[in-house]
C-alpha cells in the first residue's frame, strides 16, 4: 500500500498524564506517523484534557484510576465509535490490557502490535497484582497471538514474544524507541548545565533515571558507589525517578555511608531531563531483569552523554554499535563499581558527544523510527 494510511492507536496513558516508558514511545510515534503518510487516531486512559493535548488525535475511554470494569468498558465503546465514523486501515495496539476489549471489531483490519515489554512478569516483579499473573499473561497471549504483524524493540523482546507468547518468528520485526533528538540536543555547555542545577563543578557526576522498582537494579547501583567512593571519593550519584522503593534505597544509601554521595532526587520533570543529562559526565543503566530496549539509553545519547549498560536483555543492542566499552561485563555491583571508575578515569575510553549525538541521531531520531514503523504497517496491509 502506497498511499496514505489510517491508523487507529491504541495506547495505555498519555505521557503528559503519567510518565512512564511506553507512555512516551507512544505519545513521539504518534506525533510523527504522520509524516511519514500515517494518518493517527487513538485512544489511551486519561483525563478529557489529552484529546486537546493531542490536537484532537487522541481520545480517552476512562481516567487511570476508573474501577478496571470501567476502563475496559470503555475502551470497547470509544473503539466502537471511531470505527463508526472511519474503518481504520491498521490497528495498532501498545498494551495487551487495552487491546483485549476491542476483540472482534476489526476482524477485516490487520493489528500490529507493539510489544513494548511483558506486562505480566513486569506488574509481578513490581507486586501489583490486582489481577494474578496467569491471568495477565493469557490475555496477553491472545492478544499477541492475533496479530497480523509484531514490533520488538529489540532481538531480545523479539526471542521473549517467540518462546514465550508462542509468536510465529516470521511476523516479527524489530524497530527500537525513538527519541527526539532536537530536544535533548540543547547545545549547553556542562558547566553551565551545573550552574542552572546547582550542581557542583568540581565533582565527577553520575545521572541515573529510573523507576524506583526491583528489576531496575538500584541496589546494585548504590552498592557499586560504594566501591567508587573508595577510588574516587567526590563521585556523586543522582537517581532521579519515583516509585515504591524509595524509602528502602534511601536507607540502603544510608547504610552503605553515601549520604553525600548518593542523591534520590524523585521526579524530575520532563523539560529538565535534557538539562540533568548534559550536567553529567556519564549516565547508568543498572537493569537486572525485564528491559527490553532502555529509552533513557538514548535520551542520554542523544544529550551528548555517554551511557553505561548492563548486559540484560536490549540494553546492549541499543549501545553496543556505539561502542562495545558502554556494555558491563556484568550486572552485580563490581562490575558497574569497576565501569564507572574507569569511564571517569579515563573519559576518552568512551565515545565523546559529538559521537552520542550522532549516533542517536541517525539511529533512533523520531523520523528515522517512524518510517520503519510506517513500512511495517504497509507490509501488514499487505499480508492482511
């Protein structure tokens, strides 16, 4: 299919509501589809301020905090409607939850779904669990299992969706996060990022963002500033970023002696991202379990700041053409102990920024993504 498509998105949240990492892939993708020819209708959970904060493209089924009856409900009525008014050429489905209710409305439509992550095992490692994770991960199942194409955000989710949804290999196509690169790249100097923070100039600094949950490895990063404290005893380390493990990393911090070498700096608020990026020498990602691509990877890399990665699951397909050195041989904390206090010793060992930006650029830049996500979209009209 050559000419222009309509597309019917259908999200989670919208990211100007509740913050989170699919929350933000949506809301850039859905920016720019149409440029690249695809025409965007959606439909996530929020507030009646997010069709206006969309230009009118995105539409809300029920607020996040709507009984689940509810949300479901209402993502089957809103689904309704906008088939009524204009069939979709493609659906496209970001989280299994909101997709399900939509079962049989567009049996004539090819789906594709976004695979952002597995959602079951995710709300089972965070302990939210309203509904028990079998039954989360057989919705998800057939959800997934419908779908005329699949896109992964990387080999690594592309494996998880095959051996564990029971995906057929051949309708998988991997196309990684986007980010804007334009608003990370803001041409500030990392001096003067300190100033505007008030961060002081005279200390290495290590920025980490984070949800504040288990399979992030935060314990591990703080018990790796342990050991960098010893050879580098002015490191500092801010963790910026919310969540129900916030009064336990503090006290761990607490324990371990860091208290003016470990910052929880809760949220930060989007428009300052760019800004804490910049202040940094390097950023982190200490993940242990569940990250199938790490899109503060590329907003660090697209801020012109080199970024450490374990070695779980994308992290390192989303990095390692960069340089293999921005890939830990492990994930415990003496090996992110030992990486940082390398990087920090000896900075040239890591590309420089005008290489991160680059690479952020020609890779993961909102337009490059989109056409890749456009064409799978066409080839699944195609194959429909």
């Amino acid at each position: 299919m050559s000419g222009p498509i309509d597309s019917l998105q259908i999200g989670m949240h919208w990211f100007g509501e509740r913050q989170g990492g699919l929350d933000r892939m949506f809301m850039e993708i859905v920016d720019v589809l149409p440029s690249q020819g695809v025409n965007v209708r959606g439909l996530v959970a929020g507030s009646p301020a997010v069709e206006q904060a969309s230009g009118g493209t995105i539409h809300s089924f029920a607020t996040p905090q709507s009984p689940i009856g509810t949300r479901l409900r209402g993502v089957r009525s809103l689904a309704r409607r906008l088939k009524h008014a204009q069939m979709p050429d493609v659906v496209a489905s970001h989280f299994a939850l909101y997709a399900a209710p939509t079962a049989g409305l567009f049996r004539r439509v090819p789906h594709v779904v976004h695979f952002h992550g597995p959602w079951a095992d995710e709300s089972f490692a965070e302990a939210r669990r309203p509904l028990n994770q079998a039954v989360r991960r057989s919705l998800e199942r057939h959800v997934y299992r419908s779908g005329t194409r699949h896109i992964a955000l990387s080999r690594a989710f592309g494996r998880l969706l095959i051996e564990r949804y029971g995906v057929s290999e051949e309708r998988i196509r991997i196309v990684p996060g986007c980010v804007d690169v334009d608003r990370f790249d803001i041409g500030v100097s990392r001096r003067e990022a300190r100033e505007r923070l008030g961060l002081p100039q005279d200390r290495p600094l290590i920025f980490c963002l984070r949800r504040l949950v288990w399979r992030m490895g935060l314990e591990n990063l703080i018990d790796a500033m342990f050991l960098v404290k010893r050879e580098m005893p002015d490191a500092l380390l801010t963790i910026a970023g919310r969540g129900p493990l916030e009064p336990t990393l503090r006290a761990h911090a607490a324990a371990r002696g860091l208290e003016n070498h470990v910052n929880l700096a809760g949220f930060v608020p989007d428009d300052m991202l760019p800004l804490w990026y910049a202040a940094a020498d390097l950023s982190v990602v200490p993940t242990v379990a569940l990250e199938g691509f790490g899109l503060t990877t590329i907003e660090s890399l697209a801020s012109g700041t080199p970024v450490l990665v374990t070695p779980v699951g994308g992290l390192p397909e989303a990095v390692a053409p960069l340089s293999p050195d921005l890939v830990l041989p492990a994930g415990g904390f003496h090996a992110i102990g030992a990486g940082i206090v390398d990087a920090l010793r000896e900075p040239g060992r890591l590309p420089d920024a005008q290489a991160c930006r680059a690479y952020a650029r020609a890779n993961f830049d909102r337009p490059v993504v989109a056409g890749q996500v456009a064409q799978v979209y066409r080839e699944a009209i195609e194959a429909f």
